[in-house]
C-alpha cells in the first residue's frame, strides 16, 4: 500500500481530478486512488463547475493534506524535485505558476460553454464568442511558450503546466476545436501521453452520466 492517496471524483467529467492526478503521476509519487462517490455533494459541485477546489482533489501524504491543484502542484515539486514539475529557470518558473494560475482561475466562459466531456464528441460544435475569446487566449499561451521553449511541453519537458492544461486538450478533441498544426501536434501529444491514455480508457468505463452535463451549451 502507497503512503499516500488521492481522491478525485469523475474521471469523465472532473477537470480538477485530471489535474490533480495528472500532477501526481508526474511526479513519480506513488499513490492510491480514493474515488468518490457519483452522488457525492461535493464531488457533484465540484463536476458542475460550482468549484474548482472542495473536496476533490485532495492529496494525503504522511500527514500533509492538500486539496487544491496548485497546491498540489508546489507541495509535489518541494517532495519529488527530481520530477522537476516547474522549472530550473526562476524567469520560467515564475512564467509556468503564472499560466497554470490563469488556468486555475480564469476562462470561466470556456468552462461552462465547452464542460469537460471525454466520452462525448460534438463534431462542428458551435462555439460562443466569449468562450471563443477563452480559446484564443489558451492558443496565444501554448503557441508563446512552445516559441520560447521550442517543445514538444510547454517549457520544453513535462510541467505543471501540461497538466493545468490537459484538461482544455480533451474539451478541445471533445468539441472538434480547430488548431493549428504546432498546436494540434503539441494537443495530440498530451492526449497520447500514457498517463492520459490510462484517464481516458478509466474516463470511458465510467457507468454513471450526471444529466446536468449531458447540455450543449
């Protein structure tokens, strides 16, 4: 048994699980899943955009609990440095906390307009301006940071960042999100990282759908 566990809630329809999964896979540590259950109020606010931090995720570690992503993210880079979750750099490491706080706190348009979705597929999916305004944003950052870093991650080797972002990578395949081919390379190849292939296979077993999702925007 893993000295530490973490609990996620839908692995279908959670953004913040995916997160919080994606970074501890990342980092090496080993770990137990606790999944909560559908019905879970807390999972549920959580599923529904109602927060981005409750309950889920929350990562327990020999005495440490931590329940919001970016946490996670910091107290997993201060445990596994060898992972390197952010960068060596100070000027790109402050660079990588800035874009996964925008994705932590922002493109709330994109988030109710385009709700994450793996099992689902809405080919020509009719984007709202304002979401469509989130999107570009979104490309703006990937396409600054593959320039600078010259990939195939967003600061060169896997990050944080990557995992902040995977989340939008499978709303994009979801709603058939046009990109341009640096940024269709660099989205294929988070969707085929063997972390995501595990989500999306687990993504694709799950039994119970949530009718409030099951909404095109």
């Amino acid at each position: 048994m893993a000295n530490a566990t973490l609990t996620i809630s839908s692995k279908n329809y959670s953004s913040w699980s995916l997160r919080g999964w994606l970074l501890t896979k990342f980092s090496g540590l080993e770990f137990d899943e606790v999944v909560t259950a559908p019905d879970d109020a807390s999972a549920k606010a959580e599923i529904l955009l109602l927060s981005s931090s409750i309950l889920v995720p929350c990562l327990r570690h020999e005495g440490a609990v931590v329940w919001d992503t970016l946490a996670i993210a910091e107290y997993l880079n201060e445990i596994m440095p060898e992972a390197k979750l952010l960068p060596a750099d100070r000027i790109l490491r402050a660079h990588c906390r800035s874009i996964s706080g925008e994705i932590h706190s922002g493109f709330t348009t994109l988030r109710a307009s385009l709700p994450v979705n793996i099992k689902g597929h809405f080919p020509n999916f009719k984007v709202w301006s304002r979401a469509q305004a989130d999107i570009d944003r979104i490309c703006t950052i990937w396409r600054e940071c593959l320039s600078k870093s010259g990939g195939p991650f967003l600061f060169g080797t896997r990050s944080m960042a990557d995992a902040m972002y995977a989340p939008v990578v499978t709303r994009f395949a979801t709603y058939d999100v046009k990109l341009d081919p640096q940024l269709s390379a660099y989205a294929s190849m988070v969707m085929n990282l063997p972390e995501m292939q595990v989500w999306i296979a687990a993504a694709r077993q799950e039994p119970t759908d949530i009718e409030e999702l099951e909404v095109e925007y």
